[in-house]
C-alpha cells in the first residue's frame, strides 16, 4: 500500500510538471562549433553555432538558450523573417525546463539561409529576464560560393555595356523557345501544386527567394550548364516581376519589356538600370554564347536577390494589385 502510494505521488508529480510545461534537463548534446556565455548575476544566454563556415546553399543553426532562477519569466528575441542578411528560415521553439539545480531554461533554434557568398554577421540579440536583460555580442558565419574551386580560373571579364543585340536568326529561335515553353511549363506546375495546398500561397517574394536558393543548390554551373542557369535565373525574375507588379515581363522579350520599363514609377531609376544590366547579361549567355566568370554569376544572383529584396512588399504596404501592362 505505502510503495502504491508513493508510485501514485510520483505519477502527480510527473504530470504537474508536465502541465506546467516544464521537464527536467540534462541530456546529453552535441559540440557546437561555436559557444558564447554572457552572464548577468544569476542570468545566463548561452549561444550556440553549430558551423562556423557554409555554402551559399546551405543554412546554419543559432542555438540560443538562457537559464534563470525558477519562477523568472524569460523571453527570447523574435527576428522575424530576417536576422541580420539571413533569412530566418524556421524556428524551432523549445518547452521550459527545470534543471537538476533547481533553475529554469528556455532553449531556441533558429535555422538561418543566405543568398550569396560572404562574411555574415548575426547582430546583437537581447534576451529579457522579467525587468532585466542581457545583449549578446556578434557571431561570424563564412559564406563561401557554390561555384567549384575550378571555376575561378575561368577568364573572368568585366560586364560589357549594354548593348543592342542583333536580330536572332529562326533556326535559333527554335531552341530558345522550347527552353522557354519548358521553364514555363515548369512554372505552371509548380503554381498549380501550390495553388492545390491547403495552406496559404507564399508571397511572390518567397516564392522567388525559394526559387533563387533551390537554382544555386543545383549545382548547374559545376556541369557546364551555364546557359540553363541563366535561362533559369532570369525566369526567376521575371515571375516575381509578374506576381508582384502585374507586368507581363515572362512573356515579352527583354526589348520589350525595357521599353515598357521606361514608363514604369513603381521602380527607382537605379532599379530600372539593374533590371537592364542583368537582362542584357543573362541574354549574352543564353543566346550569343559568352561565358561568364565566376565574378559575373555572383553579380548576377546578387542582382537577382537584390532587387526582389527592395522591391518585396513591406508589412505597411499590402500587395500590389497585378494590372497588365
């Protein structure tokens, strides 16, 4: 009867901190390749990286997690979509645990993706305990190209002036029109998987951006695909030019649609010259045949991400209604 009923005040016990949302800690983790401590008396963050150093089509993990006397009510940072130049990418928030030395602590991963080759640097944070806080310091994260080692020793030349391109001759507009029929069939799929899903449709913006990051990871460039990718780069674009602004730029060729780009207001002037940059580029590629450098294909993804990153709707500013042009 005595041992049924400690077994019965056991069972309580296990069940209250289960409603509390509380559990005990002490597993057992992994190494990070990255750990900060800041303390503030009995307050303590703790950041974590798990790589110092990723590819432009990976992403990285941000550990944070900040333990307090019991009954402290902390609350972490909440980025939002970004963090620094990453995009936060998923969040996986942790339950309350109650550790063996009687303190409370609260753990958060963050999944962070960049878009280019760089040195990125996630900001500040500030982590609340009740009325008090603690600020971390910085982390560095090394992004390096997708490109392979091989690449840089192609001829790497400076972006040529836009230029007039001649008018192509039928025999090549054979191909490059079943190129396009097939991105464009590609692109209907994919809208109408979407469009199937029982959860919302993504923003124009995240849909580009997920379109952007799944191209890089490809790896075309490292099979000598140079003109898919750019067929595929500039199909990105021009969608999200589509969805966003309601400009039928997939449709149009690039003298077209410049020429109808003129009279555009919803775009700066600098941002009308690097949609005339990039597409004169992309366009030496696919149909005159010229081989960029490595240089060249970071420029021309980072325009890409550029520009969808300026012109993506912010959260004051509700979508804009598409309108043909």
């Amino acid at each position: 009867m005595r041992l049924r009923r400690q077994a019965g005040l056991a069972a309580l016990a296990a069940a209250l901190l289960a409603a509390a949302g509380c559990r005990r800690g002490g597993e057992e983790r992994a190494p990070a390749a990255v750990e900060r401590r800041y303390e503030d008396g009995a307050n303590v963050v703790v950041l974590r990286l798990d790589r110092e150093r990723i590819t432009a089509a990976d992403s990285v993990h941000l550990e944070i997690e900040a333990t307090a006397p019991e009954g402290t009510r902390i609350r972490l940072p909440a980025p939002g979509e970004e963090l620094g130049k990453f995009r936060v990418a998923g969040v996986r928030p942790g339950a309350p645990e109650l550790t063996e030395e009687g303190r409370v602590r609260l753990r958060t991963v963050y999944e962070l993706e960049p878009f280019l080759a760089g040195t990125y640097e996630i900001p500040p944070l500030e982590v609340r305990f009740g009325e008090n806080s603690i600020e971390t310091g910085p982390l560095t994260v090394e992004v390096v190209s997708v490109l392979p080692e091989g690449a840089g020793k192609l001829d790497i030349k400076e972006i040529v002036p836009p230029v007039d391109l001649p008018g192509l001759p039928v025999w090549l507009g054979i191909p490059a029109a079943a190129l396009i029929l097939g991105g464009a069939l590609w692109y209907w799929r994919r809208r109408k998987k979407r469009a199937e899903a029982t959860e919302p449709a993504p923003e124009p913006h995240e849909t580009a951006l997920e379109a952007l990051r799944a191209l890089m990871a490809e790896d075309l460039l490292a099979r000598g695909e140079a003109k898919l990718f750019y067929l595929r780069l500039s199909a990105i674009l021009r969608h999200y030019i589509e969805d966003r602004f309601g400009l039928h730029a997939p449709e149009r060729t690039t003298e077209e649609f410049l020429r109808d780009l003129r009279s555009e207001s919803r775009f700066t002037e600098e941002q009308k010259r690097l949609l005339k940059e990039f597409l004169m580029h992309c366009d030496m590629v696919k149909f005159a045949g010229y081989r960029p450098g490595s240089e060249e294909v970071d420029r021309a993804v980072n325009t890409c991400a550029q520009f969808i990153a300026e012109t993506r709707p912010r959260e004051s500013e509700p979508e804009a209604a598409g309108v043909g042009a």
